[in-house]
C-alpha cells in the first residue's frame, strides 16, 4: 500500500508541474496570439487564399481553419469547426477528408511543450502539414469516395471577436487565458492516471520483461526500445499523457532527444482511443465518416513517421 501511494504522489507531483509550468505558458502565449491575429481578421485572410488551393485535396475554407486549430490551439480545437461544418452544409466527403486531415496533424497541446524538451518545431511542423494534406487526399479521392459529395447551401463565415481598441484586445486575451488555463487544468486526471499505470507496470516489471523480450527485434531495425512505452501510452491514453511519459523518462536518462524528433511522426497525432472519441462527438456525420477518416489519417501519419524517421 505504501509503494501505491509513493506512486499516485510521485504521478500527481509530475502531472501537476507539466500541466502548470510547462503546458500552461506555452498554451497561454500561443493561444493569445492565435486568439489575437483571428479578430485583427489575419486568419480569414489566410483561410480565403488558401482554400482555393487546397479545395482539390478535399478542404474547403473550415478545413483550412481547422488545420490552423491544430496546429496553433490544440486537437479538441476543430471539434467546433467540425460541427459548424456538419451544420452549414458540408458535404459527408467534406467532412471525412477534413477529420482526416485532423487526425493526422501535430496536435498544438504536444508539439508546442515538447519543443521545450528538444523537438525540433519547425520540421515538426512542416512534416505536420504535408501528412495532413496527405491524409486529406487520400480519404476524399480514395477512401471516402464511395460518400456523398451532395453539398448543401454552404456558409463558411468565421466569427471572431473584433480587437480593435485596447478594451478588445485585453478581452480577447483574458478569454485566451481562460482557455489555456481550461486545457491545461483539463489535462491533469489524464496525466495523473497514465503516469500512474506507466509507474505501476514498471514496479511490477512488465515493462522490462516486454522490453527485454522486443529490444532484440527493435534493436536490428534500428528502433528506440523506449519506443515500447511510448506507443502504449500514446494509443490507449492519448497524446498529452504520452508527453508526459516522454518528459520522465528524458528526465531520468531512460531515452533521448533523438528519440523524441525520429518517433515524433509516429507519436504526436489525435489518432487515438482517447483523441477519435472526442472528435467523432463534434456531430452525427463526423462520427458516420470516422472509418475512412482513420484509413486516411493512418497514411498521412505513415508519411510524417517516414519524414521524422529520415531527420538528422
């Protein structure tokens, strides 16, 4: 019993010092800004050149202003834009090229914490946005082609809060820090209990034993045997619980920074139990496309992982 509560003290301790002084800042300066540029009306801006290019792959102008949420907010960022797709018409074809593209994408909540550890962002980045645009086309041209492309009356106006004397600018950024703070304060049962089961399997030893049985294999391959952990986390309990797995174990010399960028394609996505649940909520038809979304999304984050895998 006391091994059990030194474990829940040592995971809460851990949790809480990620969530608040790594997450939160970062969250706050980044979402402030993101929050910023939407209601000076930069963003419309980008979206309205975008999405012209980018309607061949299966986006249209909410879908470039997802990819944005996702990579400059976080990954429950475009659960609104995905129902505000669903409600103003989009088309099911649309929809699951852009859920895709979701899902394939570096999550901002992970990326933007784990550049403090040692992940080089701007490749992360990049790679990002070429596998969702990867995943995109491969669901509306290839998985998703049997849905139906019926549009109906579309509206793709984006609302945003206007910034445009002192008053505004200070509301938008207390409501961006009130955000920030909701993700980060949001993370923590999470952490707590991935950083609890990860604690709990190592004082048992079924790590090690899993490990000492795949190291050979991986080890001809040329994979991080750290990468065992990693996965298992990152899959059953989500990509910000894996974070803080990774930020342990480069703590206590267990992996590297190598490690981090080479496996970052494979690890850093919404593609999981936790991250398909929330986005399939954002309405009945985004959870109808799911399955090609994912089919999609798995390619998009096969080319990243390739990406990531080949950075030196």
């Amino acid at each position: 019993m006391d091994q059990l509560t030194d474990i829940i003290l040592r995971a809460g301790r851990s949790a809480v010092e990620l969530s608040l002084f790594v997450l939160l800042p970062i969250m706050v300066v980044m979402l402030s800004l993101m929050r910023m540029l939407e209601a000076r009306g930069v963003i419309d801006w980008v979206v309205a050149r975008l999405a012209p290019v980018l309607r061949p792959v299966g986006l249209t102008g909410l879908g470039v202003f997802a990819a944005l949420q996702i990579n400059f907010v976080s990954f429950a960022a475009p659960v609104a834009t995905l129902t505000m797709m669903e409600g103003r018409g989009a088309s099911d074809r649309h929809l699951a090229a852009t859920l895709a593209m979701v899902m394939a994408m570096a999550q901002a909540n992970v990326t933007f914490p784990m550049a403090a550890m040692g992940l080089a962002f701007g490749p992360a980045l990049a790679l990002s946005l070429l596998g969702g645009l990867i995943a995109a086309a491969a669901t509306y041209h290839g998985f998703g082609r049997g849905l139906s492309a019926l549009e109906g009356r579309l509206d793709e106006t984006l609302h945003h809060q206007v910034a445009d004397n002192a008053k505004g600018v200070l509301d938008v950024i207390n409501r961006a820090g009130a955000e920030a703070f909701k993700i980060a304060v949001g993370s923590i049962p999470m952490l707590v209990l991935a950083l609890v089961a990860v604690m709990a399997l190592r004082a048992t030893g079924s790590i090690d034993a899993l490990t000492a049985a795949l190291t050979p294999l991986l080890a001809a391959i040329g994979i991080d045997p750290a990468m065992i952990l990693l996965t298992l986390t990152k899959y059953i309990a989500g990509g910000t619980a894996m974070m803080g797995v990774m930020d342990e174990m480069l703590r206590n010399g267990v992996t590297t920074v190598a490690t981090l960028n080479h496996g970052a394609g494979f690890l850093i996505h919404p593609l999981d139990v936790a991250g398909v649940a929330i986005l399939m909520s954002a309405g009945r038809r985004v959870a109808t496309v799911w399955k090609p979304a994912a089919l999609g999304a798995a390619v998009g984050i096969a080319a990243r992982t390739v990406g990531h895998a080949l950075l030196r």
